[in-house]
C-alpha cells in the first residue's frame, strides 16, 4: 500500500517544515509515503473563503485517482486513538487497497466538492489546529500507528 498526503500549500515554518521532514523519513521504514504540496493560490485576496476552497478542490480532484481511498482530516471527523488508528491502517492494508490518501485542507477547509469525493473524515482533535501545524502532527501518528502494528517500542500504553 501507498501513502499520499496532500496539503495546501508550502509551509513558511522551517521548525515546521523540519519536524515533517523527520516523520518522512522514519516513515519511509514502513510505507511507501509521499507528501504532495498543492501550491497555493495567487491572488487570494480578490477571492472569498468559498472561492478558495473551490480552486483549492479542483487542483486537489485533478491529483486524486478514482481508485484512491481518500481520508478528509477534518475536525468532524471520527476520532481514534493510536491504537485505533493502526487497527484502521491494518485494515486498509489487509483489504489490499493500493492507494491511501489524506488530505489537510487549506486555511478554511474543504469545499463540498471534497467532502463528497471523501471516503471517509478523520480527526486528530476536536480542537483547531493551523492547517501548517496538522502536518507533523498527523505524520507523527502515521508513523506511531505503524510502530504499533510492528509492536516496536517507541507507544506506551
């Protein structure tokens, strides 16, 4: 199986940027995971929210395939635990599912757009974080889901 995660543009953070480069690399022990950069949009002052959010769906539908298995992260999402979390991902690997993609949206969101396309909403808290800041965080329990299918020793119950 292989990872996707989608963002909305590059982060302007470099404590931020090297936190996720870190969670890349570890990853790359378990899975074959990539992160893709959706560039921002120009001109984002002449737009309202819901124009940002449509030009961010279009450029995000164009990379997602119709066979990918799309994961919206959305703070109305299911809520897991890590545990929970590696039981997902050992399911989605068990089904034999090729693609697994996980979307951070942009400052405002998703357009309806996305959450019709997604197979499914995840969130990681129901607090807000920065679009920017839900990167490694999300990284960082993708990579201790997998440390605990492999019963490594890096989650402590």
């Amino acid at each position: 199986m292989k990872i996707t995660l989608y963002v909305i543009g590059k982060t302007d953070n470099a404590h931020v940027e090297a936190l996720s480069q870190q969670y890349i690399q570890r990853l790359k022990h378990y899975v074959k995971f990539t992160i893709e950069v959706i560039p921002d949009i120009k001109n984002v002052k002449n737009l309202s929210e819901s124009q940002q959010k449509t030009t961010e769906a279009e450029a995000l539908l164009k990379k997602i395939h119709t066979s990918d298995f799309v994961c919206i992260l959305d703070e109305k999402g299911k809520t897991f635990t890590s545990e929970g979390f590696a039981e997902f991902l050992q399911k989605k690997m068990n089904s034999g599912l090729k693609n697994l993609v996980f979307v951070i949206g942009g400052p405002y969101g998703f357009s309806d757009a996305i959450y019709q396309r997604a197979n499914s909403k995840i969130s990681l808290s129901s607090m807000t974080f920065s679009h920017q800041m839900v990167r490694p965080f999300f990284m960082e329990q993708l990579y201790r889901g997998y440390t605990i299918l492999k019963n490594e020793p890096y989650h402590h119950k």
